[in-house]
C-alpha cells in the first residue's frame, strides 16, 4: 500500500473491524507508522509495525488522503 495518508480498515480476531490512520514509511520502507485512535495506551495509539505484519490485518481497502 502506497499512499501519503490513507485511512485503512483493519480487522482482527478478537476485535471489531476499525479504521488506522497510515501517516508514513519507515526510512528504510520496511514499515508503516500509523495512527490508532482506539488504541490502548500511547505505544498503541501512535505504532510503527513492518508491512509484513501490518498485512496480516489489512482488510484489502482503504481511502487516500493525498
């Protein structure tokens, strides 16, 4: 997923669908930051994550913001 920003839906096993915020890449482009505004506690709500991992709960949409 390539965006500026991007709204990306994402979904888990034990949660309800929700939507993250990508904000950017990491320098190397090995991941993405993100912005959770459920998330539990700050590391959570403002995250870095591989695209790998990330992938894992990507639900296959989202929405540019660029």
């Amino acid at each position: 997923m390539t965006c500026a920003l991007c709204s990306a839906p994402v979904h888990t096993q034990f949660a309800t669908p929700e939507l993250v915020l990508v904000t950017g890449q990491t320098a190397d482009g090995s991941g993405l930051h993100f912005h959770n505004p459920s998330g539990t506690d700050a590391g959570t709500r403002a995250a870095v994550l591989p695209v790998a991992e990330f992938e894992r709960f990507f639900a296959g949409r989202g929405v540019s913001l660029a």
